[in-house]
C-alpha cells in the first residue's frame, strides 16, 4: 500500500488516534515592492485544499477581509494604496491538534470561500464597499472647516477703472 501524505489523508489519520483534529490554515501577503506579512489561523475540525482550492482566484490568491479573516497589508506602518490579494498554497493547510484561534469552523470557512464573489477592489476608504450605507448628510452651507473652493468657483469682482478712463 502506497503512503499518501496528502491533508486529507493526515486528517484522517489523526482522527483515528481519537484526538481532536483541527486545521492551521496560513496564508501570506506581498505588496508591490515584495515586503512580505505571514500568519496563520486554526479552526475547529478539518478544512482541506480540495474544498477551497477549486474556488480561489488566480494564481491561488483570494482576499482574506471577504472571508471574515485578517487582511495583513494593513500591518505595514505605512500601508500605501496597494492590492488586497493574498496567497494561500496546499502545503498551508495543515491538521493540528491546537485549539482554535477563530470562530469559524472549517465547514463554515470551506462555505465562505465557495459562496464569496472576489473583488480586489472591495475595500474603498477604510470601509467595506459592498455594505449599503446611508450616504452621508450634506450640508449645503459651508463651515470654516471645510476646505476652500477652487479658484474657479470665486465670485467675480469688477475690475477696477484705471485713473483717466473714459
């Protein structure tokens, strides 16, 4: 017989000791100029690569802030206006008898990476795009805290007559 070292093999065979299996998942994130974030998260009972692997975006990346996760360029001091893409390979998924870091159960993560629509773009000034917010009130009087018009909204003022003209 053939030895499988696949996750859901390994999965498998812890549960068969009788101790509890749970699921380290990381997953890693690198901007433009390759300055790297890593972490990891465990979640009660399994998870596999072949339940969220068929539902990741391109070259196995995904945004974790659509899933409920952490989404790790915001750790940089100075994060800039950068891409929300983070990557996710099958030798990050892992059975671990450690208890969970999260909430979410494998089931229910499996169910969000195969139920979410990925939009890099979903996070638009610090607020999650897709939530339907009142939009803000406007006052159509200024306040001294708002910033000035542009020059080409200044009233008008009459040139004043040069000394001798008719």
């Amino acid at each position: 017989m053939e030895k499988r070292t696949d996750g859901a093999r390994s999965l498998w065979a812890i549960a068969l000791k009788g101790q509890p299996v749970n699921t380290r998942i990381s997953y890693r994130y690198a901007d433009r100029r390759d300055c790297r974030q890593y972490t990891s998260v465990i979640v009660a009972g399994t998870i596999t690569w072949e339940q969220i692997g068929p539902h990741l975006a391109t070259k196995r990346s995904f945004v974790p802030g659509q899933l409920g996760l952490e989404d790790l360029q915001y750790r940089f001091k100075l994060p800039g206006v950068d891409h929300s893409w983070h990557l996710i390979a099958p030798d990050d998924i892992k059975p671990t008898d450690d208890a969970p870091t999260i909430v979410l159960t494998g089931d229910e993560l499996a169910k969000r990476f195969a139920d979410t629509p990925w939009d890099g773009d979903w996070f638009v000034n610090g607020l999650p795009r897709h939530i339907d917010a009142p939009p803000a009130p406007f006052d159509p009087v200024p306040s001294v805290y708002a910033p000035p018009p542009p020059p080409s909204a200044w009233p008008k003022r009459p040139r004043a007559r040069k000394a001798g003209a008719a």
